[in-house]
C-alpha cells in the first residue's frame, strides 16, 4: 500500500487574492499530490491550505509553496487578528495511511532542510519533530511573533532548527512539524467584548485547567461585530466538538451572551462529526459503520 500524508501549511495572507493563488499554485496538477481545500480568513489574515499524497512529493510541492510566500508576503507590513510570526506560519505534516510518526518526523526534518537551503527562511521544528521540551508546543515557539523574533532569536536556547539565528526580513520565521489530526474550530459570540471571549477561552483551554486536548484564545471580528473563540483540539476523540460547545454556550450565559454559530477551518474528519451528531440527535449505538460513504471508501 502506498504511504499518505496530509500536510496543512498556514500561510499570513488572507486578503489578496492573487497573491493567494500564486502560493496555492505549486500545489495543483503535481503528480502525487492533491489539493483538498484551502480558505482564507480576511481578519485573521491567513489562507490555511491542505493538501494530500505521497510524502516525498507533498514535502516537494510545500517547499515550492513557501517559496513563493517568502516572495510575494512582507510580514513587516501584515495585520491580522491570527499569531503569526513568518510568511509561512506553520506547515504540520500528518501521517494518514501506511506512515508512522517516525517517517512524519523525518518529512517535516527533509522539508525543513530544503526550505532553509532553498529559500533561506530559518525553520524552528515542533510537536512531535521538536527537539526540545519547549519547542513541542506552537504557541511556545511562535510567543514574540514576526515583531519580537529577532530579539528572541538572540537568546542561544531559541537558535533556528535549521539557519542562521537572524529571521528572514520579509518572511520571518516558520515552524515545520508532526503531529496527529487536529480540528480548527471557531465559535462566535454576539458580542464585541473581547475580555469575555477570553475569560471563556481561559476555561476551556488545557493550560489554564480546561480540557486535555483544547487549545483556546480570543479573536476580534469587526467586520461582523463579533468576537470568536478559536480552537484547537488537538485530539478530536478525547476531547469532542460538542463537549466544547456546549461547554462554551454555558460559559458566555454568565455574561448574558449567546453563541451566534461557529466554524471549522479546513478539514475536520468525518468520525468527529459523527460523534457530534450522535449527541444531538440522541443516536443509539451509532458509530463509522452506519455512514453510507464509509462503506463506499472500504
């Protein structure tokens, strides 16, 4: 059986179009590789795409990617509601089919590599390629962002992975990973408060007692005149879609606010939506094997 992985780049770009289809561009019409879906975000000013295939092309195609971010994104003049800190922010590799997480470690070690070599963007690694403690989580990595990473690199415990400790004066810094699927998950308030969408993502969060496998913070959203609470979750079968929400909606009543809807960024797997559906529709023993589609995929 041949070897798939899914890749999920995080590009600071959001709002031109043209520049979002030129970044996009070396990954469509590569043999081996397919091109699932990619959204950009004006406000966070971001694009995240995901692509899918055999490893080496994947790793290939990305690489011609964040060249053409380095080129076409000025990080000293981006603007986005959305942690950032290089024109490529983040690019997770995750294995799919017929991979370990060893060979996901080595991809993103191989990828990491050509994209210092090739485009000279220094490259930090993270969760499971991290080789430190302290570089295993992406919040840690990227504190400071594109304006502080020059100073942070000065500190010897901070030195790129990969380059020279000085970022890139237009692309900044990227971090290149291995982890295991997560969901991008956004729920919004209808309200402008943004102490209240972070007193909540404070509650729900892991590193502040919420749960395991949540990752949590506060967003603005002007142009609609809301906040969000933006998500990770950073292991869909322990720590569920639903159990959030809910967790969520009774949080913001303490504030007299509702919850107007909430979005996934990317791709979600299908499992997790199940298990949501089970929930709210009181299934009985429901499971993968009641989906039409998942017999089609057999």
């Amino acid at each position: 059986m041949a070897k798939i992985v899914q890749c999920v780049p995080n590009f600071s770009e959001g709002r031109d179009l043209d520049k979002i289809e030129k970044i996009v561009d070396p990954l469509r019409g590569k043999k081996g590789v397919k091109l699932l879906n990619y959204e950009a975000d004006k406000d966070y000013n971001r694009v995240v795409v995901t692509v899918i295939g055999e490893p080496e092309a994947v790793k290939n195609a990305v690489v011609e990617a964040i060249g053409v971010a380095a080129q076409v994104i000025d990080m000293t003049k981006h603007e986005g509601q959305h942690s950032r800190m290089g024109a490529t922010d983040v690019v997770p590799f995750i294995p799919i089919k017929e991979m370990s997480m060893d060979e996901a470690v080595e991809l993103a070690n191989s990828c990491a590599k050509d994209v210092w070599e090739k485009h000279k963007v220094p490259v930090f690694l993270y969760e499971k390629a991290a080789t430190k403690p302290d570089r295993e989580n992406l919040a840690t990595v990227r504190k400071g962002q594109f304006e502080g990473m020059s100073e942070k690199l000065q500190d010897p415990n901070w030195h790129p992975d990969f380059g020279e400790n000085k970022i890139h004066p237009t692309a900044g810094i990227t971090a290149v990973g291995a982890r295991m699927p997560l969901i991008a998950y956004n729920i919004n308030l209808d309200t402008t408060n943004i102490e209240i969408a972070n007193k909540i993502a404070r509650c729900i969060r892991h590193s502040n007692g919420g749960f395991r496998f949540c990752k949590a913070g506060p967003v603005e959203i002007p142009e609609r005149q809301m906040v969000q609470v933006t998500m990770n979750l950073t292991d869909y079968t322990k720590t569920s879609m639903y159990r959030v929400f809910e967790t969520v909606r009774m949080e913001a009543k303490r504030y007299g606010v509702n919850v107007m809807g909430s979005e996934v960024v990317g791709l979600v797997p299908m499992e997790a939506i199940a298990d949501t559906a089970a929930y709210y529709l009181g299934l009985e023993n429901f499971g993968m094997d009641k989906i039409l589609e998942t017999g089609l995929m057999e």
